[in-house]
C-alpha cells in the first residue's frame, strides 16, 4: 500500500490497542467506520500492520490485538488450514487442466507431430 495510508495504519494501530485478546475484538465494520476507509483498504492495511510485527487477527468474532502465545497459534493454525484449502484448489485445477489439455510432455508430442506433418505438406 501507498505510504499515503501512513495516517489510517497508525489509527488501526491505536485502536488495536483498545482490543486486547479474543474476549474483546472489534466488528470490521466498526473498525471500517473508524478508519474511514473501504473495507478492502483496511484489510488490506491490518495485513500490512501485521506484517510488520503486529498481531492483529481476526478469528471469526472480530479483529484484535494477540496478547497470548496460544492466540498467535490459533491464528497461525487458522492460516495454514487457509493455505491447505488453497493447495487443495490449485491441485483440482491442475488435475482439471491435465484431464483436459494433457500434460504438458503430451502437448510437446503433439506439436511435435504437427511439425513434422507441416514439414511433410511443405515439401
């Protein structure tokens, strides 16, 4: 994100720490209103703030500020089982693609036989 946006990261940053702990989330929408920014924007901007070494999640209640080891865990837990619905997509698709194209050792064999048949037309 543009650095335009130094104002808003530091306002969430503020408001995070009104909210400590999963027992005392804030809405996204509340937290939308109080940045004053599109939703997208300020999720986008929690992303970064977080990225760079704030633990603000959201774990389905509401987003907050970690203050336990055991609710980073349960955040990081909660991005893996993200990235393996993710891997589990991007292996369908290439199934899907594999059962509709062939591989890609098939589509070299193909080509490589309309070359020839090309070669033998033009001679």
């Amino acid at each position: 994100m543009p650095d335009i946006y130094r104002v808003e990261k530091n306002k969430i940053r503020e408001i995070m720490r009104t909210h400590k702990g999963q027992s005392n989330p804030i809405d996204r929408v509340e937290l939308v209103i109080k940045v004053g920014l599109a939703d997208r924007v300020v999720r986008e901007l929690i992303a970064e703030v977080r990225q760079e070494g704030l633990p603000v999640v959201n774990l389905g209640q509401g987003y907050f500020l970690c203050e336990t080891p055991e609710e980073i865990e349960t955040a990081i837990d909660k991005a893996h089982a993200y990235i393996s619905s993710f891997q589990k997509d991007i292996n369908g698709l290439r199934q899907a693609k594999e059962q509709m194209f062939g591989t890609q050792a098939d589509l070299f064999e193909i080509g490589k036989r309309n070359l020839q048949v090309l070669r033998g037309v033009r001679k």
